[in-house]
C-alpha cells in the first residue's frame, strides 16, 4: 500500500494563478480530506468528502474547490491564488465509523507570491 | 465549539526521562482522540487511536490515556531517545468526521 499520497509536494504561483493539489489513497477509505496548517493557526478542515459524490466544506471553504469522482480521489483546487493561501496542505483518508484512524499524506507546501 | 490544548508548547529534556504530554478539550463529548507525530517539513504520522469507549492504548514506549470527563488525555513516552525529537499533535473527533486539532507540543531530546 502507498497509502495516501500527495502531488506536488512543493508549488510556487503568483496571485491569481489557479492549480489543483492532487490527493489519491489505496486503502479504500470512504472519508477523505483536506486541511491546512499555518504557524500559529494549527491544522483547519478546509473541505472533506464521505464517499464518491459527496462534498462539504469544513471550517475554512473559502478560496478552494473541491470534487469526488472517485473513492481514491479527492483534487484540491484554487481557484485564483492569493498570498493568504501560502500554506502546508495536507490530505487525509479514513474508514467510516467510530473508530476511524485517519492517515495523512506527506503534504504540499505552497508558496503564492 | 470544540477547543483543543496542548501545554507547554515545547519541552527539552535529557535522553532517557520519561515524559508526559498532555491535551485537553473543553466538549467531552467525543468519539475518539488520536495522538499524531510530526517531523519538521514533513506529514502527520498517527501514534495512537483512543476511542471514547477506552481508557489507555499502548504502542512500544508511547501510552496514551483518556479521562472524558475531565476533557483530558495524556502521552507518556518512556525513556526518551533522540530520535523521539518531533512535535506531538492532539487531535479529537467530537461530531461527524473532522479532526480538531491542538497546536502540538514540540519535543527535544538531548543526548
């Protein structure tokens, strides 16, 4: 198992350029994720999905697409980068249930200048 | 809201003490609390898994403990080693899916 993996691991845009952060897991998990962590801030849900075909946003949507065509798939998108998305993003994947261990991916840092 | 906290925000100590990270949360109405392990510029690496139902789970050196109703848990790590250097992250699932976090403990261990 590769587990969750994650592509770019880094990125650099300019404001206003859009990009997708990939996210893809081999373990079948229904419940995937996508958070992100700053300085000082912690780790914040920004959107997760509770199968293929179902999104919802977590404690900070704005900025950020998100779509779930597949159980191993779950794309990150920005729109139009600003420099207040300069930040680590991390995806992550888990069964449904109570006891729902949840696994990370090595993350994406970006960079928007 | 759910709220997470981890004091101190860093710790030092010398290899081979043993040690006690601790996390609490203000709803105890959780359904579980997972301990995580972060290397600097690196991901998240999941330690242990305490469901609300349990009371401790042990890995190797690490064990974990929850007291709902007091809103806390502990992680003990056992006679320390260098390579324990990392910071440790909280982080309790109360309703639905999503991980709250706290911002984590760094830990340092000098040989």
């Amino acid at each position: 198992n590769a587990g969750v993996t994650q592509t770019p691991k880094f990125q650099v845009l300019k404001t206003g350029q859009s990009m997708t952060l990939q996210c893809a897991q081999d373990m079948n998990h229904e419940y995937m994720s996508w958070y992100r962590q700053d300085p000082g801030m912690g780790l914040r849900l920004i959107h997760y999905s509770v199968g293929a075909g179902i999104t919802d946003q977590g404690e900070v949507p704005n900025g950020y697409n998100v779509s779930r065509s597949t159980t191993e798939d779950f794309p990150l998108r920005l729109l139009s980068a600003a420099p207040s998305q300069t930040s680590v993003y991390f995806c992550a994947s888990s069964y449904l249930g109570s006891s729902n261990e949840q696994f990370f991916g090595p993350g994406t840092r970006l960079t928007v200048l | 809201k759910q709220e997470v906290t981890q004091i101190p925000a860093a710790l030092s100590v010398p290899e081979g003490e043993n040690l006690v990270l601790n996390c609490s949360f203000t709803d105890s109405a959780i359904y579980n609390l997972q301990w995580f392990r972060q290397d600097p510029g690196k991901g998240l690496t999941s330690l242990l898994l305490i469901q609300s139902s349990q009371r401790e789970q042990t890995s190797g050196r690490l064990n974990a403990s929850l007291d709902k109703s007091s809103g806390r848990s502990t992680l003990y790590i056992a006679a320390s080693q260098p390579g324990d250097s990392a910071t440790y992250l909280c982080a309790v699932i109360d309703r639905g899916t999503a991980l709250i976090f706290g911002k984590g403990t760094t830990l340092s261990v000098s040989s």
